[in-house]
C-alpha cells in the first residue's frame, strides 16, 4: 500500500476564499479552518443563528437532483461535491468549512482552486492513526442504464465511463489510482459541464443563475461555447470522475478498493454508498500500517452517524 499515509491529516491554518453561488447567483465566502483527529469534516452555516454544523456524511444527504446537499434541523449545504473531492484527493481527514450561504461557491467549476487554497494552508498530520475502509467482497448496484461495483484492491482506484448522444462526448473513459499527485495533476482542474438548452432551461426555474462559461463547460450543437476550449481532450469524464471521488468520501473514511462506475451521477452514487455501508460482511475498518481490523470506538460512532 506504498503511498497511502498511516497518520490523519489536517490543515496547518485558516484559508479563505470567495466566490458566486452556482444556483443562487449569491456572493459567497467560505472559509477552512483545522480540526483535531477524529473530528471528520463539518460544515457550519455561519449566516444561521447559532452557526448549526453538519457532518460531510451520506448519511446527511438530503438531495442529490442538482448536486449533493447535506443538511440538519432544517438547514442545508449544497453543491459540496468539488470540495469534498479536494478534501479526498489531498488526503486530509479533518477540517471545519464556515459559510456564510446555503451553497458553496463554485470557483471555477473544477476542484482546483480549492486544492490550490488547501495546499496553502499547508497539510499537517497527526497523532492519531488514518484508518481505511477495505473492501474484500464485491459490491455492485445494478440500474437500467447505470453501474457502480466496488472490488478488493490494496489500493483506491477509479475506472469512470460515460455515455452522451452528442459527437463531441460519445463514449469516454478514465481511470485512476487515486494519489495526491495524480487527483491534483489530472483529475482536479476539470470543470463541469452541461448543455446549453440545460441551462436555459434551469434558469427558467431560478436555478443556475451564477452559471457562466468563467464557472463551466458549455456545449451545443456544435461543441464547447467556451473561447479557451477544453483542459484536456476527455474533460467530461473526468470531471465525472472528480465528482466520484467527492461523493464516495461521504463514506467517511478513504477507501480500499476499486470502484467501476458507468454513467452514474449524485443520486446513483448516494444510493451505492448506502448499500456499500449496509453490506457490512464486504468491508472492514483497518489501519494500513497494521492491516488490522480497527476497534476505535470514536472512529466507528463517527462512521455510524
């Protein structure tokens, strides 16, 4: 398991960034603060009374139409998938998010200008042990047009394939073994992406109303709108990808495995996850360093909330 950290990792200091809503069109700031181990991530609504937190968790899902949402006693936090991929991909473990909105700011519609702040901050590690959720069984969730399935691997590996009835998309495939350098080098400046009649269409609803070609991928009829073209030839599966990678750490701890995911998307991937955690005969807690099972009891209250 070269490569993967026995230790938790947090950031050395508060960050801070800016940015719009995508779907409220709102002026958002977000800041990242440290966290002690075993605290997980935690998203506080500073703009609330009280300043309510929620645990970056699947079990806090509250809506994955549009993006993943999490939310508690009433109150949400939406759009934290780029984040939370950026969370995943640098390896950092425990961090508290304020923001003063109930979305996060969408930056540049890719997860780099967060790793790019994290990595500012600094990494720091930690005392306590990285504990890791090892797949030994298969898992795998069947849809009409849609695949997840996860397998035993000593190590975290991402095999994405997507479908579009569009010439400039058709059938792409990516796959990684996701390290820190290969999730900042190729995975985490992909943008999202949609079409334009989307668009127009959300913002008939009041939706999408901080989309723009400085914050997304645009395509019509004829390819992609936006002046600069593409970051990489197969941008839109890697950034289905980076969404992947955002989505399966609401888990709660890294994974151990190799996931296969074919046309699948926030609601598919909450809706595996629920099943991976049910399907506790096919995983085990463990530290690398060990290869032990973990009996860490606030380890495992945090898994279970």
């Amino acid at each position: 398991m070269a490569g993967y950290t026995n230790k938790q990792k947090t950031i050395k200091k508060t960050v801070s960034c800016s940015g719009v809503g995508v779907h409220s069109g709102k002026q958002v700031h977000l800041t990242v603060k440290p966290a002690f181990v075993n605290h997980g991530i935690k998203f506080v609504r500073t703009d609330l009374p009280g300043k309510p937190s929620v645990s970056a968790h699947f079990s806090k899902v509250v809506d994955t139409s549009l993006a993943t949402v999490i939310g508690a006693d009433g109150f949400i936090v939406s759009t934290i998938e780029h984040l939370m991929a950026a969370f995943a991909g640098l390896a950092v473990d425990n961090a508290i998010v304020e923001v003063n909105c109930y979305e996060l700011p969408i930056m540049d519609g890719s997860a780099g200008p967060f790793v790019r702040m994290l990595k500012s901050a600094g990494l720091e590690s930690q005392l306590g042990p990285r504990h890791y959720l090892a797949v030994h069984k298969p898992i795998e969730l069947v849809g009409a047009d849609k695949f997840l399935g996860i397998y035993p691997a000593n190590h975290f590996s991402i095999l994405c394939i997507i479908e579009y009835d569009h010439p400039l998309i058709r059938s792409q495939k990516y796959e990684i073994k996701v390290t820190e350098d290969r999730f900042e080098n190729d995975i985490a400046n992909a943008r999202t992406f949609g079409f334009l009649h989307e668009f127009e269409y959300l913002r008939q609803y009041g939706l999408a109303q901080g989309a723009s070609l400085e914050n997304a991928v645009a395509v019509d009829g004829n390819g992609v709108i936006n002046e600069e073209g593409l970051r990489y030839d197969d941008e839109f599966v890697r950034h289905k990808l980076l969404d992947c990678i955002g989505d399966f750490s609401l888990l709660g701890l890294p994974l151990l495995g190799r996931i296969v995911a074919k046309r699948t998307g926030h609601s598919f991937n909450h809706a595996f996850l629920k099943k991976l955690f049910l399907k506790k005969d096919a995983w085990q807690t463990c530290c690398v360093k060990q290869n032990t099972t973990c009996c860490d009891q606030a380890l495992l209250k945090r898994l279970a909330n």
